[in-house]
C-alpha cells in the first residue's frame, strides 16, 4: 500500500480537452513556436502530468504537429511532469538530431524552469540539453528577445550566449 505524505501535490493527469484548450489560447497569444512552447507551459498549472502520447495527439489535432528532426524528439517523450514553475521531460531515450548545422542532444531526462523576463518568455536552469560544436556544449538558458525588426531567441552555455534569428 503507498501512501502520499502530506503537504506532497500529486500531480493532476490532464485531457486531452484540456490541453486542446491550452494549446488553441497558447497559438492564440503568439507569435512565434518558442513563445507559443512557454505558453503552453505556463498554462498546464500548477502540477501536473501529460503522458508523451497524449501530448502527440493533441499537437498534430491543433495543427502544431513536430516536423523534421524535431519530430523524432517529440515521438520519445514518455511523459512530461510541471510542478511549479519546473518541467521535466522523461525521454525513451537520448536523441541526437542536426537543426540549421548544428548537432543537439536531448537526454533520457531534460528539466528546465520556465519563467519570463518582463513580457517575454524564457526557459531557465535546463538540464539535459546540449549543442555540438567541436565539443559537446551544455545549454544552459534561452530566453525570446526582441528588436525594433525581428525577434531572437537569446542562447546562454557556458562557453558564452548567443542570438539566433527566429523564423
């Protein structure tokens, strides 16, 4: 028999109505995938849980179904957990795809603290998340920043920060 300590949230198993309703206001709001992602999480609530297959089923239903080597990492997602302002993926495993040149990996667990920076969104404190270049380099933060003419998403590692154009 399991018990539950007290004061310990158990997470809430959201429909697929649900998370239909989050993404249709999360595409609503934004302007770019990256914000529309953030969005999306801030709205899930407090703690709460999204198998990876329900996940599928509800993006490719809104018409925001993963194309290209993204797909792949969508495809291997077991379960998503938010407690607070933390969300944590659990993968089937380590995957490794190639994005405009650039090598990225995601591991069997990716954490991250979704916040925003003013009016802008931003994912803190990632874990499990790095880029190739010449060596494997880890991902530490990416923030959505804006000028007077385009929007860019703000890559923070160790080796430095980075702004990459968005669409």
């Amino acid at each position: 028999m399991t018990t539950t300590d007290p004061g310990v949230s158990v997470p809430n198993d959201l429909s697929f109505e649900q998370l239909m309703k989050i993404i249709s206001d999360a595409k609503a709001g934004s302007l770019d995938p990256l914000s529309t992602a953030i969005a999306i999480f801030a709205s899930l609530g407090n703690t709460v849980s999204v198998s990876g297959d329900l996940l599928r089923q509800a993006l490719t239903a809104s018409s925001l179904a993963m194309n290209g080597p993204l797909s792949d990492v969508a495809n291997r997602i077991q379960s998503i957990l938010k407690t607070g302002n933390q969300v944590k993926f659990t993968n089937t495993q380590t995957s490794e795809f190639t994005l405009r040149d650039t090598t990225m990996r995601f591991l069997a667990e990716v954490a991250f603290t979704v916040s925003q920076d003013g009016t802008l969104p931003a994912l803190t404190n990632i874990t499990g998340f790095a880029v190739h270049k010449v060596f494997w380099i880890d991902i530490q933060a990416m923030a959505v920043k804006k000028t007077s003419d385009q929007t860019l998403l703000h890559v923070v590692t160790a080796a430095g920060s980075r702004d990459i154009a968005l669409g």
